[in-house]
C-alpha cells in the first residue's frame, strides 16, 4: 500500500511540475503569438481594403490609383516658437 502511495505522490508532482512548466512558456510566449497574429491580421486586411476599392472604382481611376504604402516616413518636426 506504501508504494502506491509514493507512486500516487511522485506522479503528482510530475504533473504539477509540468502543468508549471507548460503555464511559464505559455506565458512567455503569448506577447509575440499576438504580435504575429496581429501582423497577419493587418496584412489581410490591408489586402482586402486594396481589392474592396480597386473593385469599386471604374476602370480609369483604378489605373491611376497608386499603390497603399507599406511604411511610413519620419516624423514631422515640430514648430518651434521664438522666446520657447
């Protein structure tokens, strides 16, 4: 009865240290699965937006219309006031 006792024990702190082990990981990698998730997420949606204008947009226009940017540029500098 002693062994099933030991045995019933060592398990469960086999299981609690790796239901631990599997919450840290889980915990350490949820900040950069949202940020991918996000990123494919942005990208179709851009890609939707692209198809949904150019598809309503006669043919004339739709050849002119340029391309959506895929980053921005710098910054515009603030205006300094004389005396500040």
């Amino acid at each position: 009865m002693q062994k099933l006792v030991n045995a019933m024990a060592v398990t469960a702190f086999l299981m609690s240290g790796a239901l631990t082990t599997v919450a840290v990981v889980a915990y350490t990698k949820i900040p950069q699965l949202t940020t991918r998730f996000m990123d494919q997420v942005q990208t179709e949606i851009q890609s939707k937006i692209s198809e949904a204008i150019a598809g309503a947009l006669p043919p004339a226009v739709r050849d002119a219309m340029p391309e959506l940017p895929v980053e921005t540029g710098p910054a515009i500098p603030s205006i300094t006031l004389p005396g500040g």
